[in-house]
C-alpha cells in the first residue's frame, strides 16, 4: 500500500493554526493553470 501526504494536493496553501506561515515546505506551483515553480535542478 502507498500513503500519499495529502497536504501535497491541496489546491489551497495550509497554514499553521494561529499564524501565516505556511505549513511544512508550501511551494506555489500552478497559477491559472501555469507552471510557475522552477526547479534548480536541470
């Protein structure tokens, strides 16, 4: 069986209770439907 970590699918950012930090490592990836994370890897 594979777990999956939901957060990862999120379509929204999740927070830390009480703040505005984001929760574990957040990264924007899509914006209107665009990839708009690059990685440094090649």
């Amino acid at each position: 069986m594979r777990r999956a970590y939901v957060t990862q699918y999120s379509p929204e950012p999740i927070y830390k209770p009480n703040t505005t930090e984001p929760m574990h490592l957040a990264v924007p990836f899509i914006e209107d439907g665009q990839t708009v994370y690059q990685t440094t890897q090649g």
